[in-house]
C-alpha cells in the first residue's frame, strides 16, 4: 500500500528504454501539455564526471516517450516526441548537469513558411474551396501527423461550410472567396488559423501505439464530462481562482457587405450571462440609437460567408477569460490540456467544471507533483451546478 505514494517514470530513448545508469543520473523530470504550442518534456541528469556529456543517447532528433505514475501501478504514457535540445552546464563549484528537453511534433509544423491555397478544380465551371476538415488533415498527413476531428468539432466546420458552398454553386465566380490561401504562413500557424476560425482545439495524443502521431481536432463541447474530480482540503492541495470584469467582452460586431444588394449589415454575436445562451442581432447600416453597444468591432471588411468564422474566433477566447484557476495536487497523469476537472469544496462560484489550459508533472527530489491552469468555459453553463460539484461551503455554527 505505501507504492501507491513511490514516484515512479520510465524513459525511452531511441525505441529502447535507457539503461539504468543512465535512469540513476536523472535528478527530475517534468512533462508539459498544453493547449497552445507544443507539448514537452525537460530531464535533468548529474553529469558526474562528464560522463553524459556525449553519450549517443543524448542527441537532438533521437525519439523520446515517456510514462509517468507511481510503483506497483502500469505508468501512463504521457508523452511521444524527439529531443529538439541539450544544454549542459559546467558550474564552478558542484555538479555539472545535462537537461535534455523534447517536444512533440507538432514542433515540425513550425518549420518555415508555405504559398499555397486549397482548390478543387472543376473543367469549364472554376476552382472551389475545400473544406476545412479535408484541409487540415491534408496538412497533418504531410507533415506525418494523423488527424482525428471530433464529431461536434465537424459538424460545426460542416455547418459553417455550407453556407460557403450553397453560395459558390449559386455565384460560381464568388467561389474564388472562399478558397483557404496559405500565404508566407507556417503550416502550425495556417492550421491555428482555421481551427480558430472553427471553434476547435488542437491536441496531441500521447496514448497508444499511435501515441505521438495523432492530432487532434476538437469541438469543446464535445467534451463536458469530469475526468478527474478533485476536492480542497484532500486531493486539490492549492487553488487560485480568479474572476473579472476587467476588459470583459460580451459581444462582439462586424460590418458585413452584401454586394447582390450594395448594403452594409452591422452583424452582433454576444453572449448573454443570464441566460447563458448566444445572441445574435442584424441591421442594416448602423446599430439604431438605444441598442446596447458593442464591447469588440472587427476591423478588417466581411462577407455574409467569412462573418461566421471570424466573429466565432474572436469571441469565443475572450469569453472563456471570465473566470480562470490555478492548482495543484499530488502527481497525477491523468490531467493533461484539454481534460475537464471537478473542483469541490472551493464554494459555489467558483467550484465545478474547469477546462485544464495547461499542465505541468514533475517528478524530482521533492515528490511527485502536477500543476495546472483553468478556464470556465461557457459551455459548461448548460450545467446544473450541483451536478458539477459547485455548491455552497458549508460554515460550521460558532456558539
């Protein structure tokens, strides 16, 4: 019984796992997940003696995985990617040391830039715009990734490209608009792009005999349920939440040009805290005196076909913002970007569901520890919130 509480790790290196010489050096390992950039890995090792200094083993592009837990359990394996660094460091006094840090591949994707578009052509008729969901995973393909996108992820990029290809076969010389252009961007960067554009996120998976190769695309509605619940006082050791108004946005506009009927619309997508539901509103030409004004105006000119995607991107991050946390507990693999944690305990406001932002395991001479960053996300409004944990403290009466 007192494994459970025994940090443990295994490291590959090269599809082998490294000799236990080399295991006995590490002085700490730390993972990283995160939703924005890539994931990582940093290993600390004594170089006693110089003696890892240029070993074979500790070289950029050799492939690492790594899999975290604790002894007398199956460790979880967390990360899949290639050593991108070493750095060694000869101190004056005390032990030299070598860290090695690792990414995953999606490091490969930031690699120069492109000047390409994404067309099907049709004989005698044009060109017209792929679909999102065939040209991310036509970049991913390229760059040796597997793309997964999630149903609700695809059926919103489906939704919103309807519109584009209803409008195409109706104006084909208008279709030219709507083709995806990669101009001087890197692939990471194009792809960011359109998943912005259609509500989604982009993770990396580590599990599996795939573990390393799958990316994926995600709605985040369609990921609401807790995967790990953590409670002040027993398993949540710190937490920081932080709630603000401060440069809120509510709701966000754009002047959309028609040119079938040379009109301008100002479009208005906001989000209605009351009701935790969007709202949407159209005028044509300006917004009528006494209509609440907008907290956010697009800047660059839109279609009634690119409106969609670009005020979605710009209002979705920023009311995501509202309300974010900080925490840690005791070492576990389980809370990686992207899963959802049960916060109880910690009151009504600010107890329930979190979107883990990030999070960082580290394992050294002070233990086995993970650390996160949250979000409250809208969509986890639709929520009762006794259902996710979100209930009043209860206050002991003081005679």
């Amino acid at each position: 019984m007192n494994d459970r509480y025994v940090p443990d790790f295994r490291v590959w290196i090269d599809g082998e796992v490294v000799p236990s010489s080399l295991r006995a050096s590490i002085m700490s390992v730390s993972q990283t997940s995160g939703l924005e950039g890539a994931d990582r890995v940093e290993i600390a090792l004594a170089n006693e003696g110089l003696r890892w200094l240029d070993h074979d083993l500790l070289k950029v592009h050799k492939s690492l995985k790594l899999e975290l837990g604790y002894a007398g359990e199956e460790l979880t394996q967390v990360f899949v990617g290639e050593i991108v660094a070493v750095e060694a460091s000869f101190p004056g006094g005390g032990m030299p040391t070598v860290t090695i840090a690792a990414h995953d591949r999606r490091h490969r994707l930031a690699d120069g830039t492109k000047v390409r578009w994404f067309a099907i052509p049709i004989p005698s008729v044009g060109n017209f715009a792929v679909p999102d969901p065939i040209t991310v995973s036509a970049v991913s393909l390229e760059n040796g990734l597997i793309p997964l996108i999630d149903p609700v992820g695809a059926a919103i990029a489906i939704l919103l490209g309807g519109v584009e290809a209803v409008v195409s076969v109706a104006d084909p010389g208008s279709a030219q608009k709507f083709i995806r252009k990669q101009a001087n961007e890197s692939d990471y960067d194009f792809i960011a792009k359109i998943a912005a554009e259609n509500g989604w996120e982009v993770q990396m998976e580590h599990g599996g005999d795939l573990g390393g190769r799958l990316l994926r695309f995600t709605s985040p509605l369609d990921h609401l349920d807790a995967d790990v619940t953590l409670r002040y006082g027993s398993s949540l050791l710190e937490f920081s939440p932080r709630i603000s108004i401060v440069g809120q946005v509510f709701s966000i506009s754009g002047y959309v040009w028609v040119p079938q009927i040379k009109l301008v619309f100002v479009v208005t997508l906001g989000w209605d805290w009351d009701r935790m539901a969007l709202t949407l509103s159209v005028y044509p030409g300006v917004i009528p005196i006494g209509t609440e004004a907008s907290n956010h105006l697009i800047q660059e000119p839109l279609t009634a076909v690119s409106a969609p995607r670009k005020i979605l991107a710009e209002i979705l991050p920023r009311l995501n913002k509202r309300l974010t946390a900080s925490g840690s507990t005791l070492g576990d693999p389980r809370i990686q970007a992207g899963k959802v944690l049960r916060l109880e305990g910690v009151g009504q406001q600010f107890g329930g569901l979190y979107r883990v932002t990030s999070a960082t395991s580290t394992i050294d001479q002070s233990g086995f520890r993970t650390q996160f960053e949250t979000r409250k996300e809208i969509w986890f409004g639709s929520i009762p919130s006794p259902e996710q944990g979100a209930i009043p403290v209860t206050v002991p009466f003081a005679a």
